[in-house]
C-alpha cells in the first residue's frame, strides 16, 4: 500500500475511532445491549480520549528539560535536512533491483501489518493471560491515533512539502497546497509502535529488534523516493516521543484492570474486572 493510500486510510480509522469514542461516551446503550463489552469499550474509549488531550496538550506542561528536548530534536531534523538533496540523488543514483523489492517488503510494516502486530499481542495476552501483552496493544494503538492519525498527517498538510519522485526539489515547500512528505508517516507508525513495546520490555534484543525495524522502514520510504532523510528524522521523532509519553501516563490506568471473552450463542462480548 502505497503512502497516500495508507495516510487516507488512516485518517479514516481515526475519524471512525474518535466518533464512535463521542457518540458512545454520550449513548453507549444505543450500540451496545446489556451484558456486552460496553463497560470495557467505554473504558479504553475514555483511555484513548485522556491520551489524545494529554499527549497533545503537553508542551504547557514542559519545563525547561522538555523544551531543550524539543529545541535540540528540531535542530537534529534541521541538520539532516541541509543534506536531503544530496542524500536523495545518492540513493537515487544506486537503487538496485534487489534493494528495492527489500524497502518495499519492509516499508509495510509502518503500515496495515502493525495493526496486525498490535493484534497478535492483544491476542496473546488473552490466550496466556498477559496482561503487559494486552497493554502494549493498547498504547501502541492510542499512540498510532495520536501520532501516525492526529500529528504527522496534520503536519503533512500545513507544511506542504513535495516528495522525491516529483522532482520539485529538496526544498519545495507549499503550506496546504497538497504534498503530504514532511514528516513520513510510516516512519510514524513504526517508531510508535517501536517505542511502546521497548518500553514494556527491559530485554535489550528487544529494543534492537523494535527500533531496528522501524528504522529499516524510514531506510525503505527514502530508498522508495517517498521521502527525504528529515522527514524520516521528524517521523522517528513524532512516534518515538508520543508512544513513551502514552506508555508512561498509561501504566496506572491499566492496572487492575481484566478484559475476559464470552459468548452463548447469541451474544459475543467482553466482561471488564477492575480491582482497586
């Protein structure tokens, strides 16, 4: 699936999330009957709501710390970008075959499969009764909406920035003019989900393994003429920064808290056990 596919896919899905997360906050019987997942769903609905605004509306709580954080990233997307044309007409100059069929195997797991990933973990959490597996579906699904579906696509739209296959240049800017290039929203996703699972993992081929892919996937839409290096660098950012931040406000709420699976036939659903 190609980049503009996936970036109207997921604005979609998180259109589609945050009006279901509205309209069943307001009336959840009017979608769920009794004695179905309503407790579980409108839970993590009011999850995903507390991790949009508090994600967002982070930087009026930074201190000094943060805003040198964010000074000293800036600088280092500013610094990769001095050398993007240089880098892209390199890359472009030694594309292989081979090479080739790689990013595009590997640029796809910035996409539709790491949606699939957070369902194998959300799975084998309910299989094995792990409830830190459960929990890194549900950051790593709060962090894809907030980072891959809110920040880099709004970004993508008031920056304006052509791609590498346009030939318009390293440096063709048009604020809402249409080119969707800065920052790379697969690179987004990857790092997003990369960051909530190296942070409930202390194993160090963990966050190898995590990290390591996802920056293979920024490697692949730069070698794919999707995207510059700085927009790789803003994505890794953008995704890294927003799946920490949700993995650290997140751990108390997930506490206590047990999902179980029924049905009888006529009914499939959830039943929610929240211990205090």
């Amino acid at each position: 699936m190609n980049g503009e596919n996936f970036l109207t896919l997921r604005c979609r899905i998180v259109r589609i999330t945050l009006w279901l997360i509205i309209f069943h906050i307001i009336n959840p019987n009017a979608v769920f009957a009794e004695e179905t997942f309503t407790a579980s769903t409108q839970r993590y609905a009011g999850i995903l709501v507390q991790d949009t605004l508090h994600t967002l509306t982070a930087p009026a709580r930074w201190d000094q710390r943060d805003w040198l954080d964010f000074s000293l990233y800036t600088v280092g997307i500013g610094a990769v970008m001095v050398f993007d044309g240089s880098i892209s007409d390199e890359v472009k100059e030694n594309r292989t075959e081979s090479a080739d069929d790689f990013a595009r195997f590997i640029q796809e797991f910035g996409s539709l499969p790491s949606f699939g990933i957070m369902g194998g973990f959300y799975g084998a959490g309910m299989i094995f009764g792990n409830n830190k597996a459960k929990s890194v579906a549900k950051d790593a699904f709060a962090s894809s909406i907030v980072s891959a579906g809110i920040i880099t696509p709004t970004l993508k739209l008031a920056v304006g920035r052509s791609r590498p296959y346009q030939d318009k240049g390293a440096y063709h800017f048009e604020p809402f003019g249409g080119d969707k290039s800065f920052p790379s929203g697969h690179t987004t996703q990857a790092f997003s989900l990369a960051s909530v699972i190296a942070e409930y993992y202390d194993e160090r081929w963990v966050d190898i393994t995590s990290y390591g892919i996802a920056a293979l996937v920024g490697l692949a839409r730069i070698e794919q003429e999707a995207h510059f290096p700085s927009d790789v660098a803003a994505g890794a950012v953008i995704g890294t920064v927003v799946g920490k931040t949700i993995v650290r406000y997140n751990k108390d709420l997930h506490k206590g808290v047990t999902l179980t699976p029924y049905g009888n036939g006529e009914k499939i659903g959830a039943a929610i056990r929240i211990q205090f």
